[in-house]
C-alpha cells in the first residue's frame, strides 16, 4: 500500500489539510506516518496519538482504539447505503473540520464524495456547485451563505449536492 492512499469519498483529503508531513510512529503499526493524520477520531479515550493514511484506507486504526470501535465524523447518512459502505465512509475516509454534526447524502445506495465548501476556489464558480447552493437555500427557505454550505458529487456522472454546516 502506498504512503499516500487515495480516499474516494474524501478525493482532496491531502488538500484540506487533514493530514500533515511527520514521521511519529503510527498507534496503529508503528511505522512513521508520513501522512499523520490532524483531524478528531470518535472513540472511546485513550485517542491514539498518531495516526497515519495508509492505516485510515486499510481499516487497521481498529488496533489503535479501544475495542475497536471508532469513526472518523460526526454526521448521518440522509439514505442508508449499504454496511460496507457505511463502514468506508465511517472509519475509512478521512474526516474534515465543520462546526456540527452533518448530512452525508447518498444517491442510489452509494455515498457522494466530499469536494470541500462552497467557497472554496475551486468550487466558487462551478455551476453544478451553485445550483446546489441555491437548491439547498430553497429548502432551507432562505439564503445559505457558501461558507457553510458543504458540497458533495456523485462519483459517477456530475450531480452536485450541498449539505448544510452551521455554527
């Protein structure tokens, strides 16, 4: 497995800083991390101190947490995909900072990936991406700002959803 594992529910995990560079030993195989990972695990305590990439995408952090029950965000599915896949969103793609729990949206039994927040550079201007900006305020029955709004694409095709953050 390599060093730098690609997460497809969480493809830009690299580029939101979830991970930095180190070389502490990983709780989970003792090997240096070389990308440890920065964000919250759900567990029982103690947390691992170091956690690195490759023991996210393989599942092997259960070694790492007390009974070996974790996960790796605070939200809920808005459609139950299957255990697999709940378990590959859950404990095997990294998570990402936000203020409260959140909606993952699935289409079809198969999560979204997560792209980022509306604001982001590379997503201000995509118009799938605003469309589900505004799709969302409409259900919301106002105006979300994009900041908050969390944006999610189906792996296949280019449908665009935008999930709600407030703080």
């Amino acid at each position: 497995m390599t060093d730098k594992p690609f997460f497809r529910f969480h493809p830009d995990a690299y580029d939101h800083g979830v991970f930095e560079e180190s070389d502490e030993p990983c709780s989970a195989c003792g090997k240096p991390c070389v990308w440890k990972y920065t964000q919250h695990i759900y567990a029982l305590p103690p947390d691992p101190e170091a956690i690195c990439a490759r023991c996210i995408a393989d599942g092997t952090v259960t070694k790492a947490v007390p009974e070996g029950d974790y996960g790796l965000h605070d939200f809920s599915f808005d459609e139950e995909p299957s255990e697999a896949l709940a378990a590959e969103v859950e404990q095997r793609t990294p998570g990402f900072a936000t203020y409260n729990p959140f909606v993952w949206p699935v289409r079809d039994g198969m999560p979204l990936a997560f792209l980022g927040f509306g604001e982001d550079a590379n997503l201000a201007n995509v118009l799938g991406v605003k469309a589900a900006i505004a799709a969302l305020a409409s259900d919301m029955g106002g105006e979300v700002a994009p900041g908050y709004a969390m944006i999610f694409k189906t792996l296949e095709g280019d449908t665009y959803i935008a999930t709600l953050d407030m703080d």
